[in-house]
C-alpha cells in the first residue's frame, strides 16, 4: 500500500513576511493552482492514501486546502525528524504492508513525480533501506543537504535515467558555503527531500539516534515528548549507512527562501521578469536589477540591485539576495508576535 505522506507542519520563517506563524508557506498561493500545499497533495494523487502531516494549530487550514487527504496531527512542531517518526508509528498501525513516499510542500515540480515516485518506493521495497531522491545542483547552495553516491548510478552512470539507483555513501545537511562548493565539484546530488521507506526500516533507522525515544516507548505520544527538536536530515540521513539514492528527473525547486522566485520567473507561477527583476505582484523598478520584489501593495525600486524586498501586510522585509537565507535571524526575534 503506497502512502502519501505529506510533510506541511512548517512555519516557513525564511519567506516572513507573507509566511507567518499564523499562515505558513504551505498555505500560500503564488500564483499556481491553489496554494502550495494543495498542488502537492495533487502531485501526489498516484498514492493509495494519503495523509497532512501537521500541528494542530493547522489542521483545519489544512482540512480546508486538501479536502480529500486525511490529516495526521503530531502532537507539537519539533521539525521533520520527531514528526517522521511519529507518523511512521501511526501509520504501521493503521495500514498493512505500507510503504512511505514522504513529501515537503514547499516545492515546486514539473515533470512526471508519479513514476519517479513509484521507482523509490520500489527500491524502498527490494533493498529495505531509505531511499532518497538526488537532484544534479547547479550552484553550491547552502541550504540543501547533499548526498554523495557511491559509483554512480547502477545502469551506466548517468542521473537521467529513470531506473538508476545507488547507494549513499554518505550525507551532508546544510554545509557552509566553501564546503558546499567541494561537495558540488566532488560530484555530490542535491537532497530533494522527498523520502521513501518503509515504516519499518525508517523506525529501524531511528535507533541510536535522537529520536529514539519515539521507537521504544509504549506510547508514541510520549516518546514524542522526550525526543529531541531536529530534522530528519540530522538526526537519521547523516547517521544511517542503509540508504540509496534515485535520480530527481523532474524540474525541481524548493520555494524556501526568496531567492528561490528569480528562478521561476516562466514557471507559471505568477511571478514576473521586469527588466532583470524578478517580481510577484505589483511594482515598479528603475536603473534596478537582479532585485526579488514581491509585496500585496506597490513597491518601488530606484537605483539598487541584488535585494530581496518584500512587503507584506504591515511588514517589510529587505535582505541582500545571496544572503537570504538570513531571513531566519530576524524571524526569530520576532517569534513571539509573530
Ligand atoms: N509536519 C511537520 N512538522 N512538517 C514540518 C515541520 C514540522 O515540525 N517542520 C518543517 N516541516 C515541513 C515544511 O512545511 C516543509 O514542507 C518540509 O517539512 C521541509 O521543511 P523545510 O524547513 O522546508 O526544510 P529545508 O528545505 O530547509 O530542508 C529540507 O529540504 C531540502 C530540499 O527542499 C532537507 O531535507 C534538505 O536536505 C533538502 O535539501
Ligand atoms: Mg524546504
């Protein structure tokens, strides 16, 4: 049984201000066909079921986006590891012989996901290890976890077949900048972040690990309470030595941070080039370029370049755009209010 495990339970703090506490990414449209996190419960149509993994502080927006999958709530926001983990308890639980496709909501996807998707869970199945899905990075991307494949992929070495597989021979979550740039010429694969196993062997794999409190305790519940807060990337994809790796075919980008908008200025989402600008909604820019300009009001730009401007309700944000992934710092002084 093919399960579709959607992972919506972020707060979206790097695209503050039109993410916020009370509205996070998922939820927000850009332009596409509805918000983010009802065209990724449609991208993922081809599972037998399908599950919201979320807070309850979002379960009805999320009731109220993707009206035909079930919601799974998780008992507090600890990030993707402890949320996982618990989701793949509950969901041995309640389905026979499932195997997991584990898929974020902040990405944008063009091409066919559905046989990609099949191939993990395939492969998820015969070697009874994580699989993962690797994408060829085109620039040393700091927020990205990168996986380094041994050999290349089994049927030639090349990542644009559909049915290569290799192993992982190690995993990288989030490098700095210099080290990113050794991993990318090194051969390494961007992690898409889209996961496939079976509950088993991911439960297996979270032994010896932080989240091991969800594996053993009686209740879920309350190993939940006592794991640790931290990605699944740290906590289980740095840690495990039984994981694979298939190649991403598809377009793929993760819409996280603002910069992420200049690259998909034709993607049909709304967002628009003017004169070497990448803007979403209204605004006008003179002697300006290479800024992200996105805003529910009119914005203007005269005379600079490279930044991230967005103006949101009565919020605006301004931050260097190689630098966007600063977004964070700020958000998190802010996190009581907003
Ligand atoms: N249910 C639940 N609970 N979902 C969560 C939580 C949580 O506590 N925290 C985050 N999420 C959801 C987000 O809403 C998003 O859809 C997804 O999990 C991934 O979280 P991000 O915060 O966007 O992760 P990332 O983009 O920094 O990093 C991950 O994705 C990259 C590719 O997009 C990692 O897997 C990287 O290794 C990967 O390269
Ligand atoms: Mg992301």
């Amino acid at each position: 049984t093919t399960v579709a495990l959607v992972l919506a339970g972020g707060t979206g703090t790097r695209l503050y201000p039109a993410s916020r506490a009370d509205r996070p990414k998922q939820f927000l449209d850009f332009g596409g066909d509805g918000s983010l996190l009802a065209s990724t419960v449609d991208r993922v149509a081809f599972a037998d079921e399908t599950y919201v993994l979320t807070g309850e502080r979002y379960a009805d927006a999320v009731r109220e986006h993707a009206p035909r999958a079930g919601v799974l709530v998780e008992p507090a926001g600890k990030d993707t590891g402890p949320a996982l983990a618990y989701a793949a308890r509950r969901i041995r639980e309640q389905v026979d012989d499932a195997v997991l496709v584990c898929v974020p909501s902040d990405h944008h996807v063009d091409g066919d996901f559905a046989s990609v998707a099949a191939h993990a869970c395939d492969v998820a199945v015969g070697t009874d290890g994580l699989v993962t899905m690797g994408v060829e990075p085109t620039r040393p991307a700091t927020g990205y976890g990168y996986i380094e494949p041994e050999g290349r992929f089994e049927d030639g070495g090349d990542a644009d077949t559909d049915d290569g597989v290799a192993p992982v021979a190690s995993f990288r979550e989030k490098p700095d900048a210099e080290t990113a740039r050794e991993l990318v010429d090194a051969g390494c694969l961007w992690n898409a972040g889209i996961f496939a196993w079976t509950p088993d062997a991911f439960l297996r794999e979270c032994r010896n690990t932080p989240l091991t409190p969800i594996v053993t305790a009686d209740d879920p519940a309350e190993g939940f309470a006592r794991a640790e807060a931290v990605s699944v990337d740290y906590a289980v994809l740095e840690r495990t030595d039984d994981a694979y790796v298939v190649p991403a075919t598809f377009d793929w980008d993760d819409l996280g941070a603002w910069d992420a908008l200049e690259r998909l200025t034709d993607a049909g989402l709304g967002v628009e080039e003017r004169d070497g600008n990448a803007v979403l909604g209204d605004g006008l820019t003179s002697d300006a370029s290479g800024n992200v300009v996105a805003g529910d009001k009119h914005v203007s730009l005269v005379g600079v370049d490279d930044l991230v401007v967005a103006a949101f309700d009565d919020r605006v944000l301004v931050v260097p755009k190689d630098e966007a992934q600063r977004v964070r710092e700020v958000v998190s002084e802010l996190r009581e209010e907003n």
